[in-house]
C-alpha cells in the first residue's frame, strides 16, 4: 500500500514532483535574498506629497483628492504623488514587505521600489534607474518594472504582497511576491558606492493604500501540497502582521516629525 497517497485532484506524481522542485527553488531563492532580520521601514511625512494622507504610526500611505496646505521644503516631493521611507541604506543588504490593500488590480495605480536620496521632486522626471529609481509599477492594468523601455510583468496573479529587496554591494535590487517567494523582477547591477538609497512609494488612487510589514518573512508551503514528511496538506500561513492602525482603527493624516511642520 503506497504510504503517501496522492489525491487525484493534485494530478500525477510527475506533475507534484515539478511543482515541488519549482517551489523548493523559490524558497531557495528567498532565502538567499532575504535577510534573517528584515528591515522595520517607516515613511518619512517631510516627504510626502500633499495630497498622501499617512497613518498615525507612519506604516500606512493612501492618497485622497484634497491638497492639504503643507509648507513646500526642499525634501517634499511636489509633482508626483511620492513618499520616501525614513530609513536611508548605504551599505549592507535590506528588505522590507510592502502590502497594497484595497483596489490591488484594475485602475489601481500604485508603485514600490528603491529611490536615492537625491532622487527629483519637484518637477518632472521619468521614472528608471538613471533617475535614480528602481522600481515597479501598476497603473491601468498594466503591472511593468521602469528601465528606460518598459518591461511588461505578468499581472496574473498580481502581487498584493511584495518584498522589496536592496543589496548595495553588488548593486542589485529585486522584488519577490511574499505569497510564493517567487521573484518579479531584478534590475541590472548598479553601482551604488557612496550613494545614500531609501525605500520609495507612489499612490494615486483613492481605493489602494501601501502598508508597510515589519515581521520576518516564513516558510512558504502552498496548501495544495502535501508535507513531504507529513504526507498531509499543510496550511500557509501568512507573515505575521504587524499593527498598522490606531487603536481607533482610522487612518489618520501624518503626526509630523519631531521639528516638522504639523498638519
């Protein structure tokens, strides 16, 4: 009697086996991407465009349609509706999840991704690594990464989790989807040395927000597939979240840093 049924339902055991090979590649490659102790990444309010709204703890961004009256300081971005993190990475490797909550697809727009701290925010610019951004982005049903030509990434699925992972040393940023570890995309090595390079987020629409993870990333084991040890289903469980709102759970403009401007 065969000690580890198959359902029929999973297909042959040829068809298991390759799934299980391609998930072990992506976990493999998670793990050599991510570091053991992610990084807790916050957003800068100083930087925010006028019309970001942040949340109490600075982990939450959404955009509304009123400008709110906020003093135009050289660090706030004013043409694009753009946030920095409020951490700044020189050396070493860095990750951080991002969740886009609410309108993930459709008209959503909305990007994550990489910027240097001394990235244009005041007047136009195009998004891509000579600009000094590395990032992706949906907008209107298309999901692509900004290089110079666009690249069109697969919107089926489209990720709603994402981590974005920074290595200075070898000039590498890439993303992976935090719900299967596979990777969306890597940007061709840069040469960061002596730049300074902090988290960057765009929002433009009124249904999506960008929350902020902080929890290290765990195992990945889809429940369509059995435990190799077990030789039963296995559930998958999620990053554990982090609190993102106020004890009221609104989401409330940004508390101003200390020696900032309030709202």
């Amino acid at each position: 009697m065969d000690p580890l049924p198959w359902p029929e339902s999973l297909g042959t055991r040829q068809e298991q086996a390759a799934r299980l090979e391609e998930r072990d590649a992506a976990l493999a490659w998670r793990k050599f991407l991510l570091p053991e102790n992610p990084d807790v990444v916050t957003l800068d309010p100083n930087t925010a465009h006028s019309q970001l709204v942040l949340s109490a703890n600075r982990r939450r961004v959404r955009w509304q349609s009123k400008e709110r009256d906020l003093p135009n300081i050289p660090e706030r971005f004013t043409y694009w509706f753009c946030v920095l993190g409020q951490e700044r990475f020189r050396e070493g490797r860095h990750c951080w999840e991002v969740e886009v909550k609410g309108e993930v697809g459709g008209d959503s727009r909305w990007a994550v991704g990489v910027a240097k701290e001394t990235v244009e925010r005041k007047t136009f610019s195009y998004w891509s690594p000579e600009e000094g951004i590395w990032a992706v982005r949906h907008s209107y049903g298309q999901f692509v990464c900004l290089i110079s030509r666009h690249t069109f990434l697969p919107r089926s699925p489209l990720p709603s989790r994402i981590w974005v992972c920074l290595d200075c040393a070898r000039g590498l940023v890439t993303f992976l989807d935090a719900n299967t570890g596979v990777e969306i995309f890597t940007f061709p090595p840069a040469s960061f040395k002596g730049e300074t390079l902090r988290p960057w987020f765009w929002v433009a629409t009124e249904k999506t927000q960008l929350c902020l993870r902080g929890s290290a990333p765990q195992p990945l084991i889809p429940p369509s597939l059995p435990s190799p040890a077990a030789g039963s289903p296995c559930p998958s469980p999620e990053t554990p979240r982090a609190p993102l709102l106020d004890p009221a759970g609104d989401v409330h403009p940004c508390a101003p840093a200390q020696g900032a401007e309030g709202e």
